[in-house]
C-alpha cells in the first residue's frame, strides 16, 4: 500500500529572474533556437515573468486533500517538478526525510509520448537515484486522456464556451481542438513499438471524439499549438493560428477552441490561446470562445482519487476510448521496453 502521493509537474517561473533559469531547465540538451528562448521568455513577462502553473497545481493539490479526507484515505499529497520549484529531487528527498517509503505518482499529463509520459519515468529515475539507496519506491499512475471525468469536464467546459459566442453565430461554431505538438518523429516514436507508434496523436484525436461527442456536436477540428525547435525539423501541424486563416477563408464566422491536450489554463494556454489565437480570430471576424481547461473542476481532484484506487484495484479501470492507456511504471522505469524513445 502507498503511504503518499507525488503530483508530478512541468513547473514554471514564479518571478522575473526565475524566467531564463527555467527555460534553460526545459530545452538542455534539446535544440531549441536561442531565439525561440527569447520570444518564450517575452510571452512569460506579458504575466509579470509568473506562469499560472505552479498555482494551478497547489489548487488541484488543495482539492485532492479535501476529497483524500473525505474519503477518510490518509495519504500526504507532495508536488513535485521536472522543470522549476519546487524540483521532484528535492521533493523526493523530503519525502524520505518524512518516512515515506512508497507513494504514488500522478503526473499532470494524460498522454502517451516523449513529454507526456516517458519523460516523466525519467523525471522519476533521476530524483531517486540523487535521493540515493532510501529513496521511497515510486509508482507513476496511468495515462488518463479518456478518463470519463477528463472528458465530461472538458464537455461542459465547451457547452459553456458556447453559451459565450454571439447568440446569432453559436448554431455555426466550429468545434476546434488543440494540443502541444511534438515533433513528428517524437509523435512516430510515441508508444510501445509493437503498437504501431503515433499514441500522442492517436490519444488527442480520440480525446476530442470523446469530448466533441459528449458536447453534442456532429463534426470538429484537430489542431496544434506552441510549436517549438528548429523550422527545419517538422512538428504536428497544422498550427492553430494557420487553421483559422483556412476557416475564415471557407467562411467560419465563429469557434470554440477546446485546449484538450492541456489539463490547466497555463502559460500556452493564456498566451499562445487567449492572446495570440484570439487576436487572429479578431482579425479575421471569428467570433472565439475558448473552453475551459479540467484542472480546477472538482471532477479533476476526483479523477486523480479514482486512478489511486483503480491502481489498488479498489475499483475497475475506467475509460472511454478505444485507443490504449499505458504509462504505469515503477521507480522510473518506462512502462514497455522502447516505449516513446526518441
Ligand atoms: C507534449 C507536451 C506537453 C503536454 C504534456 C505535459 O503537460 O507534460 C507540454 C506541456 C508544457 N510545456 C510547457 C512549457 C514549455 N514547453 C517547451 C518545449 C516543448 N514542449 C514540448 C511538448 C509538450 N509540452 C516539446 C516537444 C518541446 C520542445 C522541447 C523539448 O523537447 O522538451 C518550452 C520551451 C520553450 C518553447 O520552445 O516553447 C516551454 C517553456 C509547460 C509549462 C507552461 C507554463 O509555464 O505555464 C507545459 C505544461
Ligand atoms: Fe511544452
């Protein structure tokens, strides 16, 4: 039996000095262009140099105590991250200092693929082997990207989008979902090798199914956002910002634009949505709502409750899709051999 939880996150800057430090962090070793870099780091100064991130966290952190104690589980809740402060290495050291001897790790992503999953065993192997031989064993949960309350909330979430547009335009909205993009060899590479690759893609297509199904609506989109690394290299397209401009010229009039891939309103969704997305929409006529992120429904906290107990085998797996969830690992070892290598 576990004797905690780790939430496991991306991090982000908390003020100004932290902002160079921490996209550093993210893109070691990675290749991302300097300029790329700088332009990030302006998108994090538009915020007062603080991504939401961190907060967002300590909030589904909050909820899940509650909904820990209700249940009368007792279960310490710890955060964690790969990328700024509070560092998994140091949270994994505090945890050995508390006596924790094994916990479970619920990661704030709900895919498949380099980024979303297997980048988080390695987040895992790195923290205990700094942490050395007392290290507390660690078990990452599962992917959980057709979890019915992922995709219940992120229904809702577009049904109140809808309700924002103009109401003479809300019968013709395009249904318009959006995830991170990878690059496509990540993508190609994503998932145990025996599965045929693309599980990133695979999961977010069948994500939006879900929800544009959940939603009541007959047809979507699928596209990306927060393209990164150098132009030469190709990454999931086609990018928001472009899919708009083919939209207007078909004659669209008005979206809503479902940031599925994201479980929280943070930076790529403030800035590269609300900001950047919306001002193209303005520009082209496109009445825009965007729908709201899972992170802080209720139903989030009580997700990260049900695949603890599905882990125990409390209760039996739940899910919608028909594409697989994998991701489960101990101590940082990935999930299948080869999984999502790049
Ligand atoms: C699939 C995926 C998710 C979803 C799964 C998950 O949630 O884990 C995700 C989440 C996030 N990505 C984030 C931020 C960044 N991602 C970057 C760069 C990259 N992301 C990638 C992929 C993903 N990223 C990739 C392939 C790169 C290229 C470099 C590399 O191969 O690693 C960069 C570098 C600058 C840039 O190039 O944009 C930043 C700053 C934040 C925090 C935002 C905040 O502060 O609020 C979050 C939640
Ligand atoms: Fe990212």
């Amino acid at each position: 039996m576990p004797d905690a939880l780790l939430l496991l996150s991306f991090g982000g800057p908390e003020q100004p000095d932290d902002v160079m430090p921490f996209l550093e962090n993210v893109t070691r070793g990675r290749g991302v262009p300097r300029a790329r870099l700088e332009a990030v780091a302006e998108h994090y100064m538009h915020f007062g140099g603080v991504s939401p991130i961190n907060e967002l966290n300590r909030q589904i952190i909050t909820a899940v105590e509650a909904q820990l104690r209700s249940a009368a589980i007792d279960l310490p809740v710890y955060f964690g991250n790969r990328n700024w402060h509070p560092m998994i290495e140091d949270t994994v050291a505090q945890m050995r200092d508390d006596g924790v001897r094994s916990a479970l790790v619920f990661p704030t992503s709900a895919w498949g693929g380099y980024s979303g999953c297997r980048q988080y065993h390695e987040d895992i192997a790195r923290a205990r082997s700094a942490v050395g031989p007392n290290a507390p064993q660690l078990v990452k949960l599962r992917q959980y990207y057709d979890h019915p309350l992922l995709v219940a909330s992120f229904a809702d979430a577009v049904g109140a989008a809808v309700a924002e547009l103009p109401a003479d335009r809300r019968n013709g909205a395009r249904l318009v979902f959006t995830a991170h993009s990878v690059p496509i060899a990540a993508d190609a590479a994503a998932g145990p090798p025996e599965d045929g690759g693309n599980l990133y893609s695979r999961q977010v297509a069948e994500a939006a199914r879900l929800v544009a199904a959940a939603a009541g609506f007959e047809s979507h989109d699928l596209v990306w956002q927060s393209r990164s690394g150098p132009p030469q290299v190709p990454w999931l397209d086609p990018d928001i910002c472009d899919h708009l401009e083919a939209l207007a010229a078909d004659g669209t009039d008005a979206v809503v634009v479902c940031p599925v891939g994201f479980v929280s309103d943070h930076l790529e969704v403030v800035w590269d949505l609300d900001t950047e997305a919306s001002e193209k929409a303005a520009e082209l006529g496109i009445a825009f709502a965007r729908a709201g992120t899972p992170g802080t429904d209720p139903r989030f906290a009580e997700l990260v409750i049900d695949l603890i107990a599905e882990q125990r085998g409390d209760i039996p797996v739940q899910r919608l899709g028909i594409e697989p969830s994998y991701g489960v690992g101990r101590d940082g070892v990935s999930c299948r051999t080869g999984c999502c290598a790049r």
